[in-house]
C-alpha cells in the first residue's frame, strides 16, 4: 500500500504542472485571441 500511494505522489507531482501549463495556454489564448479582435476596427 506504501508503494503505491509512492507511485500515486510522484504520478500526481508529474501531471499537475502540466495540466497547469495546459490551463495556461488556453486562458492566454483566448486573451491574444479577444485582444486582436478589439484592435481590428469594425467596419
């Protein structure tokens, strides 16, 4: 049982950074994305 909550900690220490990075990605796109629809000037 110690093993695998072992294995589960590293696991979880691996995956949450990348998870957060994903996250990140996606929110300062969505910003670049909302941000070069308010510069072009609408016709």
């Amino acid at each position: 049982m110690l093993m695998g909550a072992s294995i589960v900690s590293v696991a979880w220490i691996a995956f949450w950074p990348w998870a957060q990075l994903k996250r990140l990605r996606e929110i300062e796109g969505s910003t670049a994305a909302g941000a070069d629809a308010e510069s072009t000037p609408s016709p």
